[in-house]
C-alpha cells in the first residue's frame, strides 16, 4: 500500500484516470438502486388502484414533479453526500458504522441514551435487511413489465421471466462479483445517460415543465393541497430508495467518487427523466400506463426493455451485496450468529458472499415476486423499510456530530428539525399504507430485529456462564507450573482457542484433568473483532507470556477488523520467534476448539420463547475451523455443556 501510494505522489498525471475509475465503478455498484426508480416512480403516485389515488391534473403533476426533484435534493444530496458521508468509520459508512462509532464515543452517564440509539442502530440494519428482500423483486418486476408497451399479450409472461431471472442472478453469486463487476460501471453509465437523454427529449415536448424545477411548486403543493400531497409522499418516496447504499458503500469507493458521481451524472440525469415523464403527461394523459417507456420511440422500446431489465438486475446485486455485508458486519459485531462468508476477490475486500444469506434472499424474493405479482403492489411495501432506515440514520447522525465536531446545539437542533421534519412525514405517509403492503417490511425487520437482540442478549448470558465453568486462566496456569510432576509434557504444540485471557479453554483444563498431560508448547489464542473495519497488520497479534518465559505457555491476542476474515495461521505466522520463546512450527500445531453444547435450563435472563429462539438460531453457526482458517486435519474439537 506505502508503495502504491508512493507512485500515485511521483505521477500526478495518474490520478486523474484512476479516479474516473473509481467514479465508473461507484456508478455500477453504489447508484443501481436508486438509478432504476424513474421506471415506476411517475407511474406508481398517480396509480388510479391507490387506496388513496392522486388525480392527474396539470397543478398536481407540477407539484409532484417539483417534489420528486427536491426531495432527492434533501434525502440524498444533503442528508447523505453532503452530511451523512462525513461520518465515516476509518472510511466505512451505514447504519453499522454508526453503531461502531456511537459505541466508541458513548459518553459516560448516558448509558439509557445510548442503549436506546443502539437499539435503533439495529433496527435501522434490520429494515435494510427487509427492503434487501424488496428491492430486486420490484426492481426487476418493473422492468419486464415494460414488455407490455411492445406488446399487451407479453403480460402473462412477466412474472415468471421475472422469476427465472432472479433465480439465475442469486445462483451466480456463489461465483462472484469479481469479474461481472466489471461489466456494471460502464452499462450503468449507458444507463444514466440514456435516461437523461429521453428525459430531454420529452422536455421539448413542452419545455414549461422546467417550471417544476422551482421549490415553490412543491411547497405550494404540500400547503395548498396539504390533503392530496401527503398521500402522493407515499409514492414519492420510491424516488430515492437506494439512498443508504450511498452510505453502506463507501467504504468501496470513498466519499469523493461518490459524490462527483451523483452531483455531475446521477443526479442531472434522474431529474432529466422526471421532468421528460411530467412534460409527456402533460401532453397526453394515457401516457399514465407507462410513462418511462413510452418516452422512447416505438423502435427503441425493446432496447430499452433490455437495457432496463440488465440495469435492474445490476440494481438488486448491488442490493444483495449489501445485504451480504450488513449480515457480516453484524456476525462480527455479535449480533448475528457466526456465518461462513467467502471472499470472492483477491483486489477488492468488500466482495463477499454469504451463502445462508443468499439462500434466504433468494426463497424470500421470489415468493414475493409470485404473491405482489406487479410493481405497482410491491410499491405499497417498498417505503416503509426505507423511511425508516433514512428516519434512524439521520437521528443517529445528528446525535454524533454534536460528540464529534462539538458543532454548537442550535445549528444542530435547526438541520435536524428541518430533516427529520422531511423524514417522519415521509415515514407518516408510508404508515398509512401499513395494511395495504407497508406491514411487509415492518414484519421482515421486526423479525431480524429480534433475532438480532436475541443472539446478543444469548451470547451475553452464555459467556457469563461460560466463563464460571472455565475458571480463572491466572490460576489454571500456576497449577500447571506447581505441579509439573503430576502433569505430564508431551511433545509438539497445542493452540487452544479461547473467547479471552481471563479464564481457562475448557479444552485445556479437561485435556490436562482428564489426561494428565500438556503439550510441551501451548498458546491460548484468542480473537478480538474491533470496532473499525480492518486492523493493521503490524498490530495484529500481542504476545503475553504470563509470567513466566520458559515454560512453553503463552497468550497470544490477536485483533480483527468487523470486515475482515480472521484467519488464524496467518496471523500468527507474523510473530517473530523471539516473541514466542522460540520458532513455533505452525505447519505440525494442533487447534484444540472447546466446543458448546447449548441447552435449555431454568436459570433466568431470557423469555423462554427468545431461549427457543437463541438455540434455533445457533444452529446457522459456521464451523469454527473454517470461519478461522484452520487446517481441518489437524483440529480435535471437545466438548462440555452449557444452559441457557
């Protein structure tokens, strides 16, 4: 890395390209979302089959034009590129570095304060996770519906294609996003800038629509027809879901690509298109049925089906990504169980996969896709779980810029009460969809929710418990020292893995009561997942010899980022020998794992029904010898009971 950036200093001229790379690459995976909303957006606010239908008039589709165009401004522009995208995680954004960071800087005394915004945190993850289930049915469902401007008989058709392509897209993810990855910056180029050109095109069909340009139709909208423009938020919403990805992928890119990607492309392009969709209503009123299509002419509609149908799928990978590291980020911050994540890059850190994640992903999009069966049905659910992940991280931003930047309270009280205002009437209006389809995301978040919360909770109690059966290590090892008569040494190394260095590795403590024997060399090794997103190398082990340098027993620390993979041998294969009282061979050591049996008791703590839950859920837990990169021929796993 030192060298990399050694070379970028001495060749100015290379920065230039290399950073139109990272905007090309930021356009695939981080806009795809957000880039695809023109297709249903227009559409979907003056749907007629609405339970609370907008009429399409000439004030009204001004005022809605205006309102699409600058709620973007306020939700994406402001509240994520020019606020949120500042507070990074050693330049990692999302709901989960927030999470990171309010646990880093919890100010003493305010522990109520604190367990309540970290309850949001977690929640506000969980919504992500539902509209992750949302996101590639509806995304791909609206563009095949556009097989019906070429032809209505193509109707039938729309659901399964639909279906088969989203199999196909969650079955190639075992494979990578490596090289198809590619492929996304330079199609969703193509993308934007032919949207931007039919938006122009239908612009000049009657140039007056520029007018909605102007926040005094949207505010006149929201006043005047307070009654009507409130139900049209609910619509309105769909034109920045895909906001947070702005946030959750920054960590791929950096803030800077990002956001010369969205102020000089993204965003002109997606305005362009909105306001080519208004002027082609104002000039015909059946143009309702489709109005994204039908800017095209009639020869370019199939292209565009197509370019659609790739620029969805694009949209629902960069989705599905996300979800894939929201689940790891979580598994490493002790939310979720332990879950078997595979790096599908060499070059790029944050291409995983994680299989128990793509298979409930895919089970649970395409089920939505045969139950909604349209775009416009989907629409109903799709707001809730963004509003309220919006909601969460403009709370929790807010909250820790005063901690950060000691910026004075009244600026603060004044930028939050002017967006959270925009928040919670969007969150308002999508409320009232709850039984027409809003409750679908609020079930799949509750629901992760509280699986989230109870893995956490379960894990507390069973370290606890853990930690009384395995006895004081301090105390273990000066046994071992004051009866090496008893205790015989065997030859070769064991590394005893262990939550930490306060108590024993039920492993070692049964080996050396039940055998009488210990290894000549033993390292006690623990992990420790920090809170930042990857841990420098050179920092990476810490070497304790717990008193005594010559008798082959060690405590060896070693720290992980949340987004890292902990592998083990590696990591230890960076300590120099003198460190560890000698050349250890790693190539001939034995991983003793203490492996836990759980089980239901009638000790406190839990509800009965979260035990359930807690055991259920351990069930997912990944094999420890893969998670930590262990050889498995050279593991022997012992086991002990604990209850819960």
């Amino acid at each position: 890395m030192n060298s990399h950036a050694a070379t970028v200093g001495r060749t100015p001229a290379l920065r230039e390209p290399l950073r139109l790379a990272l905007v090309i690459g930021a356009l695939g995976v981080v806009f795809g979302d957000i880039g695809t909303s023109p297709i249903y957006t227009l559409q979907t606010v003056f749907d007629p089959h609405d339970p609370h239908p907008i009429p399409l008039t000439t004030e009204n589709l001004y005022g809605v034009v205006s309102l699409i165009v600058w709620s973007v401004i306020l939700i994406v522009t402001v509240t994520y590129v020019l606020l949120a995208m500042r507070m990074d995680n050693d330049g990692e954004g999302g709901i989960m570095a927030l999470l990171t960071l309010l646990r880093r800087w919890a100010p003493k005394g305010r522990a109520r304060t604190v367990a309540v915004l970290a309850a949001l945190a977690v929640l506000g993850a969980a919504l992500f996770l539902g509209d992750s289930i949302i996101t590639p049915a509806i995304s791909v469902l609206s563009a095949v519906e556009g097989l019906k401007t070429i032809n209505p008989d193509f109707g039938e058709w729309v659901v399964p294609v639909t279906a088969v392509i989203l199999l196909i897209l969650f079955l190639v993810q075992k494979l990578g996003s490596a090289a198809v990855g590619r492929l996304f910056g330079p199609i969703t180029a193509i993308w934007f800038v032919v949207i931007a050109v039919l938006g122009i095109g239908g612009i000049l069909r009657d140039p007056q629509i520029l007018l909605a340009l102007l926040p005094t139709y949207a505010i006149g909208f929201m006043v005047g027809h307070f009654n009507v423009a409130f139900f049209a938020l609910a619509a309105v919403v769909l034109s920045f879901t895909g906001a947070e990805a702005l946030y959750a992928d920054m960590g791929h890119f950096g803030r800077r690509p990002i956001s010369i990607g969205w102020l000089f492309l993204v965003f002109p392009a997606l305005a362009l298109t909105y306001l080519g969709q208004g002027a082609l209503l104002l000039q015909d009123r059946a143009n309702l049925s489709a109005p994204f299509f039908l800017l095209a002419p009639g020869w370019a509609r199939i292209p565009l089906v197509i370019l659609a149908t790739i620029a969805t799928v694009i949209a629902s990978q960069a989705v599905i990504s996300g979800a894939f590291s929201v689940a790891a980020q979580a598994a490493g911050l002790g939310y979720l169980p332990r879950l078997r994540v595979t790096h599908t890059s060499s070059e790029t850190h944050g291409q995983i996969y994680v299989p128990w994640i793509n298979w409930l992903l895919m089970v649970s999009v395409i089920t939505l896709v045969f139950a909604f069966r349209s775009s416009a049905s989907l629409a109903f659910a799709y707001g809730m779980a963004v509003t309220g992940t919006i909601t969460i991280t403009t709370i929790l931003f807010f909250y820790l810029a005063r901690r950060r930047w000691k910026i004075p309270a009244w600026i603060l009280w004044i930028g939050a009460a002017v967006l959270l205002t925009v928040d919670l009437l969007f969150l308002a209006v999508n409320l009232t969809k709850f039984v027409h389809g809003a409750w679908l995301p609020l079930a799949i978040g509750l629901v992760a929710f509280i699986v989230m919360t109870t893995w956490q909770r379960g894990r507390e109690l069973i370290t606890a418990r853990r930690s009384e059966a395995e006895g004081s290590l301090s105390e273990f090892v000066q046994y071992l020292r004051t009866h090496a008569n008893v205790v015989e040494r065997v030859p070769g190394t064991a590394i005893f893995l262990n939550p930490g260095s306060a108590t024993t590795p039920l492993a070692l403590r049964a080996n050396v009561e039940h055998n009488h024997v210990r290894h000549a060399r033993v390292i006690i090794l623990s992990v420790d997942i920090q809170n930042v997103p990857r841990f420098p190398p050179s920092r990476r082990c810490t070497v304790d010899d717990l008193g005594d340098p010559t008798d082959g027993i060690l405590y060896v620390s070693t720290r992980f980022g949340y987004a890292e993979k902990p592998d083990l041998p590696r990591a230890l294969r960076t300590i120099p020998p003198e460190k560890t009282q000698g050349w250890i061979d790693l190539d001939k050591a034995t991983y003793f794992l203490s492996k836990i049996e759980l089980r239901e008791g009638p000790i406190g703590g839990m509800a009965r029904w979260r035990k359930r839950l807690f055991l259920a859920s351990s069930h997912i837990t990944t094999d420890a010898s893969d998670h930590f990169g262990l050889p498995r021929d050279r593991v022997i796993v012992m086991g002990s009971q604990v209850e819960l």
